[in-house]
C-alpha cells in the first residue's frame, strides 16, 4: 500500500479532483482509440470529444501551453468534421493509390 501513497502522494482526493482525473483519463483513452478508427469522419468526433475532456482538464490545472494545445486540435479536428460533412474533404486518385499500394 506503500506504493499506492508513493505513486500518488496527495491522496485522500476531493470529488472535484477525482472527476477531472477521470475526465482526464478519458480523454487519453479516447485520444489512443482515434488513433486506431479507419472512418474518417467518427475520428475527429472521437478526437474532438477527447480534446474536449482535455481542454477541461488543461484549464482545470492551469496549463496555458496544454490549453492552447487541445485548443487546437480541437479546431482542427472539428474544421475537418466539417469538411467531411460539407463534401469538401475528398482525397485525389493518387493519394487513395499510394494508401492502398505503398512502395
């Protein structure tokens, strides 16, 4: 149990603490599964939802780097969402080619 206290030294958490450490944690996971989701379109929703777990969670500690950061995947996963939607994402021949058949 020695561990546990080492590991994580300011424990006994308040609620407040221990929700945005789980919002925390999902937001990483949701992050790691994005990486794994061929459909373009249900991984930036899957991205923006973790960035969105992350910005809270940036903003919750007072990280302005990390805020900016998810800020900003969070514009730029939802502008592509976008796009997808909108029909004005579209991969050339060429790209799908090389995708398919890398040398």
């Amino acid at each position: 149990m020695d561990f546990l206290f080492n590991f994580i030294p300011n424990l006994p958490w308040t609620n407040l603490e221990i929700v945005m450490n789980i919002v925390a944690i999902l937001g990483v996971i949701l992050h790691i599964y994005g990486v794994f989701l061929e459909k373009e379109k249900r991984r930036d929703l899957v991205f923006v939802i973790g960035g969105l777990c992350l910005f809270t969670y940036a903003l919750w500690i007072g990280n302005k780097i990390f805020t900016l950061a998810m800020g900003g995947f969070i514009l730029a996963s939802f502008v592509e969402f976008i796009e997808i939607l909108t029909g004005y994402h579209k991969h050339s021949e060429k790209n799908v080619e090389e995708y398919k058949n890398p040398k």
